[in-house]
C-alpha cells in the first residue's frame, strides 16, 4: 500500500455551482482530496455563499484555514438580477410571495436610485439567513413559522452599478464575462420600463445582496426579488482563479493537485511580507517579539525565504505574532 501524499496547505477557489451549500462543497474537497491519495486534510470556507447564488467560493487547505477568517472580513463583488413586480419572504426565488406590483421602474430611474445606496447605508437582514437571533438561526425561526425581527446593520456598499458599466478599478479587475450569465452590456433605453435589472455591487461584509435588491425595488416604487446572484470576487480571489467541479473531480482521479491549489500567502496579496532571517524566523516560531525592526506600523506577512512563518502585528518597531503557521522550510 503505498505512503499517502502529503497533506496539502493553500487554496482551492472554487466556482460553485447553484445548488451546493457551501458546507457541501467542503465536503466535497475533503472527499476528492481523500479519494487522491492526499493524507487527512482540514479544510474550510473563506465566506458563506447561498445555495441559490453560484460563482467565487474559496477553500482553505490545512494551514491556510487559519485565514479563512480574514476572508470573512474581506470585501466582495457580486453581480444580481431584481426581478420587479413581486417581493418573496426569503427575497429569492425559493420563497413565497408576500408582495405584488404593477409599477416597473423606467431604467433611467434605476441608474438614478443606485447613488443612494452607494456609501454606508443601513439595511435590515433577510429573516431566511443564517444569522443568529437567542442562539439560533434565523432562518430555522422564519421557517418554523416563528415571528423573526431582524436587527438595521450598518454596511458599506463601495460602488453599485449597472451591470456593463465598471467605474470601480475593483470592478475592472474582477470582471469576465461566462457563458449562460446575463449579458452586462445588454442595458436597455433609459425610458424603457424595466421587468428586471442586473447590478454590480462592490460591498462590505455583512452585506446581503437580497435585503439590498428588495430596498431597491422597494425605492423606485415597487416591489422586487433576486433571480440570479454571482459572487465574482471575495477578498483577493478573483472569478478567473476558480475552478469547475469537473476539475476538482479530477483531483479524485489522481491529477496533481499543483496544478490547482494557490498558495497559502494568495490569501494575503494585500498585505506586505516581512523577510526574516533564520534566527528571526525561529524566534516567531516561538512565539517571541521582534524588536528595533526599521518598519512602519501595521500588518505583516513574514517568511523565511519562501515558506510562510506568520502574520505578525508591527507597532513602533515591535513585531508581535498573530497567526503563526506550521510550514516546513522551502527553499526560494
């Protein structure tokens, strides 16, 4: 019986299909990593993504879960679809509807409205969502027929847009177009009442694309729900990084697995690194504070050569440990 491979430490980015819970499709890698030979793996999820929404999912492998947090705090980009005329309990298409409206927003309207969410807006979460309210879901609340008060959040929506029109450098960069999504550059005439609109948001975490699709409709005088949601980016991983499940099922199938993982440090692509020497290196091993370093203050990323050693907070020349990571030495 021949020796497992080694256990793997870095990123898969997956395309996740609509359909697949995010739990699943870590529970997916785990069992195509399994089925490839790799040795027992821990993996987990940089972000939630609904069943019903497709696009952007990044996997932690081994070390890398450690920052799988800091996905979680990430910005992302999504690309939504509001069906005018009815709202649904769960601001989807799984739903029942609650609401109906004969008013279609004109698309000049549409563009109009968007500046007023752009910026810190308040909005109040869907009563179907995985927010906690006295230690449970609300979501099992809603369904259980249960009278659900969600609480006004404050986030950040950093740009939102029509769908074609990418004003935002983040949006730019993130963007491809796919087969079988709505064409961006399909906007109809300004006077032309909308049955639907596809948008572009750029936004905070904690945001919700449905409570922000049904304000929206809610805003032009109607009433709306979302029909397609993709996930483009989420923090550093972009739509053109990710892979289908025919690729990771390829995985199982003994295909190197190089060939699609990305690096634990693909994770913190915005954060500087911080090159250490042997001896520092192994005192952040440890555990112990560097001192007299020459930086300014802030998050760092220090490395021995090219083996992730840890995430290291830096305040008037001290560096101490936030996240140490257990890599064997690679040489660059």
């Amino acid at each position: 019986m021949s020796a497992a491979k080694p256990a793997p430490h870095g990123w898969i980015v997956l395309d996740k299909p609509r359909g697949l819970g995010s739990t699943q499709a870590v529970g997916m890698v785990k069992r195509v990593l399994r089925q490839g030979g790799h040795a027992k793996t821990k993996v987990g999820h940089g972000g939630t993504l609904d069943p019903l929404a497709e696009g952007v999912l990044p996997i932690a492998l081994g070390e890398a879960t450690k920052l799988a947090g800091r996905m979680l705090d990430a910005n992302k980009i999504y690309e939504f679809t509001i069906q005018f005329g009815e709202e649904t309990d769960t601001l989807d298409t799984e739903g029942e509807v609650i609401q109906r409206s004969d008013r279609r927003p004109p698309m000049a309207a549409i563009k109009a409205v968007l500046e007023h969410f752009t910026g810190e807006i308040e909005q109040i979460p869907p009563k179907y969502s995985a927010l906690k309210i006295d230690g449970k879901r609300a979501y099992d609340l809603a369904r259980a027929g249960e009278e659900v008060e969600m609480k006004t959040r404050r986030v950040t929506i950093h740009s939102l847009t029509m769908a074609g029109e990418r004003e935002d450098p983040e949006l730019r960069s993130a963007f491809q177009t796919s087969a079988g999504r709505p064409d961006p550059y399909d906007v109809a005439a300004p006077l032309e009442l909308a049955e639907a609109v596809t948008l572009t948001a750029h936004v905070s975490k904690g945001t919700y694309i449905r409570s922000l699709a049904r304000d929206i409709a809610r805003a032009l005088g109607s009433v709306g729900h979302v029909t397609y949601l993709r996930r483009v980016k989420a923090g550093p991983f972009h739509e053109n990084q990710a892979i289908s499940l025919d690729k990771l099922e390829e995985i199982a199938k003994g295909a190197p697995l190089e060939h699609l993982l990305l690096p634990l440090e693909a994770g913190l692509d915005d954060i500087p690194a911080l090159s250490l020497d042997p001896d520092s290196a192994q005192a952040v091993r440890q555990g112990r504070v560097l001192s007299d370093l020459p930086h300014t203050d802030g998050l760092y990323f220090a490395k021995l050569e090219a083996t992730p050693v840890a995430l290291v907070e830096l305040i008037g020349g001290t560096a101490k440990v936030v996240r140490g990571f257990n890599l064997p030495d690679v040489a660059e």
